[in-house]
C-alpha cells in the first residue's frame, strides 16, 4: 500500500468530500493553492486574520445549506472565536429545536515539541469537551486524519478537528480506494495483558515506545488510541481496564480539568472495572505551566516514554 504523509492525507479528505460535495466551502487566513487550483477562490477562500468573523460566517453558511471547512490553524488562534464556536455553532441547533443542522469542520493544529512558546503551543481540547454540541476528533495516524476528517465532513454536527502539529510531516499507509472511519471507534494500537495505557495525540506513539521498553522489563502494556473525544469509546477503555486491572492516561495537556482525568473517571465510576482494579490509575500530563520556549524546559513540561514507564511501573507494583 501507497505511503503518504498526514498532511497529504488530510488534504486528499477534503478534495474528496469537495468533489463529491459541490455545496463545500473552505476558508483560512492561509492560502490553499492546491484545493484553490482545483475548486477556484469562490470555494476556497483567504480570509482576513479575524478568526471570528470567518468562523461565524461558516456557521451561517451552514445554515444556508453549505458544509464549511474552517482551519483556523493554531488552536491558540481558536480563542478568539470561542463565542462563535461554543455560544453559537455548539448550541444553535438544540436553540432551533432540531429544525436545522449547521455542519461546519473546525481543524486545528495543538501541542508542543517545536519550540513555539506559550502562545503557540496548547493543547485546549478539554476546554470543548465541556461544551455540549460539538464533536471532537484527534486523528493520530496518516490513515486516521483521512478516514476521520470524511466523516466529520458528512456530519451533520460541527465537529472540531485538533491535530498535533509535529505528526503533519509522518508518513503512513492510506489506501486509495474510498473510506470512513466512524466516530466513537477507538483503535488497539498494542495488545497487552498487564495494564492498559490510554493516549491521545502524538502522544501515542511515545506510548508505543514505552510499552517496547516495559515489554524488556516483563511488563505487557495495551496501548489504546480513541481516536475521538466526543463520542468517546468507552467500551473499548472498559473492557481492556477489566482485563489488566490497571489503567495509565497519557495526555500533553495540562493535568489539571484535563481529558486524562476524565477517562480516569469514567473508568473508575463504571463498577465492574474498579472491581478490577489492583492500583489506583495514573495521569501521566502536561505540567500546569505556559509552555517554555526552552527546549530542555519545554521537554521538562510535557509528558514522554521516560515518564510514561516511571508512571507505568508505579502502578505494577
């Protein structure tokens, strides 16, 4: 199978839907050559840098009929139209009784790693979790910025996509045939039978680096990806808890009101898997600063495999 890059990947979901879907428009403050080429500047549209004003045009576009990509790239960008994303898109169709559907795709790029700051690195998807009405998404893979964007492109929800900046240039396997990933579907990235880590974001794969590790201490750790925030997989997370009586959630975000201790709770409140459990479960998260623009300051702040097996191993014993 045929290796693309995620950025790739995500650019061949829009072109799809775009093509399938006449009634689609995308606007940025960047310029997208290539869907411009192909779409032309009426559907693909450079708007100022006000954050606000296109993302509530995209709203009322979705009123009018339309299915509007908003990438306003940095998630940090995105607060300046939290009233037009949470008081607005997230309430409007319960506020029309259901009379109406307003689908709009809101991608975003989170996390840190690069060396950009406070004000560019964030990873604020727990702050949308706590408004009802919108879909989120964390594609992690190549195959699952694809499969997943497709599907939020169909919704008839807005849906916001939070995509870790450092996974745009990694490489994976994408078929060329049509497909759709379901929302709610979390993926089994490593099976394992002693405890079960659940990671969002890139920081899965520095999960699947500390399993191989614990894997030479005689540690089998299942490493769970879920892929999506809202609808969340629970099942998955339940039935692999109830298998190893042990749960550690990896997130880059800050810990404090964080999706991490969401999951926990969730796990810990569902009687049949905290029977199971043989350790109270563990957070392995972002430190509850601004992240540095230091490099070795910033690596100090945000979680990887060093700590995740020191977290890991603290609840086997």
């Amino acid at each position: 199978m045929r290796e693309i890059t995620y950025e790739q990947a995500a650019t061949e979901a829009i072109q799809e839907e775009f093509r399938r879907n006449p009634r689609t428009v995308h606007m940025s403050t960047d310029l997208a050559a290539d869907l411009q080429q192909e779409f032309g500047p009426d559907r693909i549209r450079v708007t100022p840098i006000a954050e606000n004003s296109f993302v509530g045009a995209s709203i009322g576009l979705a009123g009018a009929g339309f299915r509007t990509v908003s990438n306003l790239r940095m998630a940090t960008f995105g607060f300046v139209a939290m009233d037009q994303m949470m008081n607005h898109a997230a309430k409007i169709t319960y506020m029309f009784g259901g009379q109406a559907k307003f689908p709009v795709l809101y991608r975003m790029t989170v996390g840190a790693g690069f060396s950009g700051a406070a004000e560019h690195s964030i990873s604020p998807y727990s702050m949308f979790m706590n408004v009802p009405g919108l879909k989120i998404i964390l594609p992690t893979t190549p195959y699952d910025v694809k499969g997943l964007l497709k599907t939020a492109l169909r919704d008839n929800n807005p849906v916001i996509s939070f995509e870790h900046f450092l996974l745009g240039g990694m490489k994976g396997e994408v078929p060329e045939q049509e497909y759709l990933i379901p929302f709610g579907k979390a993926c089994i990235r490593r099976k394992g039978s002693d405890v079960t880590i659940v990671a969002l974001a890139k920081m899965v794969y520095s999960a699947l680096d500390a399993a191989e590790e614990l894997a030479a201490r005689g540690i089998s750790a299942e490493v769970i990806d879920p892929r999506t925030l809202v609808p969340f997989d629970r099942e998955a997370v339940i039935k692999s808890v109830k298998k190893t009586g042990r749960l550690v959630v990896v997130d880059e975000a800050c810990q404090t009101c964080g999706a991490a201790a969401e999951i926990i709770a969730m796990v810990t409140s569902d009687k049949g898997a905290f029977r199971k459990l043989k350790a109270a479960p563990a957070r392995v998260c972002g430190l509850d600063i601004p992240i540095p623009f230091s490099p070795p300051l910033e690596k100090f702040a945000i979680p990887d495999a060093e700590k995740i097996v020191k977290a890991t191993r603290g609840v086997m014993r």
